[in-house]
C-alpha cells in the first residue's frame, strides 16, 4: 500500500471575506473556491490545499480555535524579501527571519484572527554564511517543483 499523502489544511477564522482578502490578496495564494453559505474557502497553492473555515463567534469552542499557532509552513525561496513584501503589506510579523537549528531561517507571521504561520527557507539567499548551498536549495525546490502536478499560477 501507498502512504498517505496531506491533502489539505484548515485554518479557523471569525470572518471569512476578511481571511480570504488575506490569503488570497495579500499573501497571493490562488483560491480555488469560495462558498459563504457555509463558511469555507480553499486555496491551490503548490503541493496542498489551504483552507480557512469560518467557527461561530458565539460557540463555546470558538476561543480555542482562533488566534493560535497552526504549525504551517510556508516554504519559499527568499525569505528576507518575502518578509519585506509582507511587512510593507501590513502583514504582523511576531518573528523577524531567524536562523533556526536545524540549519534554516524561519519568520512567524499573524493573520487578521491572529493564527500564526511561518514562512522558511532552508537558505538565506542574502546570508554569507548561506551561500554556498543556496544553489543545491534551488535544485531541489526545482525537482520538487518538477515533480508536483500544480496550477501554474504563483503567489509569493
């Protein structure tokens, strides 16, 4: 048998047009659907699909499920100037690009609701210390770009 392959993610919001004009129009993830009545949307970006499904602001639960850390991360190839472009769109940052342990750099931002995702490069492109496996980085994103069947359409 196959494993299993992640086919999508949600993210809770309290306002649905809100968190679309975010992901789709500030971050630039293509939406591939949007259906108010009940409260979901869904974005293509490569390799997965992205939701955001609106909770009852009125519901017990709802404090539970806004304004925490998703665990999501966004990988792309330049981190410095992705977190440039976000933060000159308004984008809260709660984490500037930092290197990280494990090798790479990582930046925490927040949505409207206050859900925090990172972005990560597993390279700084701007960073002397970096520079010698940002090629091999960019061969691998390559291969992996290769290998994914996707839209064609790019946000960031």
């Amino acid at each position: 048998m196959a494993s299993p392959r992640l086919w999508y993610v949600n993210v809770f919001v309290s306002d649905l047009k809100r968190a679309v004009e975010f992901y789709r129009d500030t971050l630039g993830l293509p939406l591939q659907f949007q259906e108010d009545q009940f409260g979901y949307a869904s974005f293509a970006p490569e390799g997965i699909r992205f939701g955001v499904a609106r909770v009852d602001a009125a519901a017990p639960e709802s404090p539970s499920l806004l304004g925490r850390h998703t665990g999501i991360g966004w990988g792309v190839p330049d981190l410095d100037a992705v977190h440039q472009q976000l933060k000159a769109k308004g984008v809260r940052f709660t984490m500037a690009p930092t290197k990280q342990p494990w090798g790479g750099f990582m930046a925490t931002f927040a949505d409207p609701d206050g859900n925090l995702s990172s972005t990560w490069t597993s390279c700084a492109r701007n960073s002397p210390a970096c520079r010698g496996c940002v090629p091999a980085a960019a061969a691998r994103a390559k291969r992996i770009r290769d290998r994914i069947a996707w839209s064609g359409r790019t946000g960031w």
